[in-house]
C-alpha cells in the first residue's frame, strides 16, 4: 500500500479530469496547486514509480478519428498472468488490461487504424501467448466518465 500525503491526493484528484491543455501543463498545474514545478514533477515520478499513477497521456476517441478497437478476453494460466501480462502490455495499441476471476481472466482493450491492424495484433498476443482469446467488439457503447476521489 502507497502512503499519500494529502498534497499527493491532491495532485490525483487534478490530474484525473483536470489536466492543463497548455505547452507547459505541468508548470500549469503546479500554479494551481501551489507547489513549485521540480516538486510537483518529483511527486509525479514517485507516484508512477510506486505504481499509483501508470501514465499520464490522452484517452483518443478512436471512432471519432475513424479507427477501431475491441475488447479481448484471454484464458492464461494462473500461475503465468504476471508474464503473460508483459507480453501484452509490449503492444503499444493495448489499453485497459486487467486481471479477472474467471476462466479468461485477462481482459484488455486493442486500438487500431483499422479491422486489419486490430486482427494482426490480435493474431500477434495469440502466437506470443500461445492462449486462447474472445474477441469482444463493441456493439452498443455506453461512456461512463470515472474519477476517483483520493482525500
């Protein structure tokens, strides 16, 4: 368990929705919060080194801009998620990868130009893998914003 002091809590509960749009977000940010920018930066580091923030970047609408995703399921044996969850996560098009109790206990999302790069990746986890997956495209999409208070 990560101890967050309350200027960490802070800095997540900004970051989640309220992330600058500027050259210079951070020096942005860290005037809103009143902190100076090098402490603010070392705070962010800390957090994504003690595994509380995973990265900080955009959440593209890929429909919007004419690409596509999916959702996968993957059956991996227990005793082989960790790694099987590297191999994954090596695929800069994956997003969304999390661990389940159930027989596909790996779900993750796939993003792509198009039907053709989705299917090539998808064939790429499956022969690095060696398990097997459910392709779960998308039918009917409902947007749900999520932010997690941390005071």
């Amino acid at each position: 368990m990560i101890r967050l002091d309350e200027m960490d809590k802070r800095i997540l509960n900004e970051i989640q929705l309220e992330f600058p749009l500027s050259v210079n977000p951070y020096e942005v940010l860290a005037e809103r919060i009143d902190i100076p920018e090098e402490e603010l930066l070392k705070r962010l580091q800390r957090l994504n080194n003690r595994g509380a923030v995973r990265r900080i970047g955009p959440i593209i609408n890929t429909r919007k801009i004419g690409g596509t995703s999916t959702l996968i399921a993957l059956k991996a044996p227990y005793s082989q998620t960790h790694e099987i969850g590297e191999i994954i996560n090596k695929h800069p098009e994956v997003s969304h990868n999390y661990l389940r109790p159930a027989e596909y206990n790996i779900w993750f999302t796939i993003s792509a130009a198009d039907r053709e790069r989705l299917d090539t990746i998808i064939r790429q986890i499956v022969d690095e893998t060696g398990c097997p997956i459910l392709d779960l495209p998308t039918k009917r999409l409902f947007k749900i914003g999520v932010k997690f208070d941390v005071r």
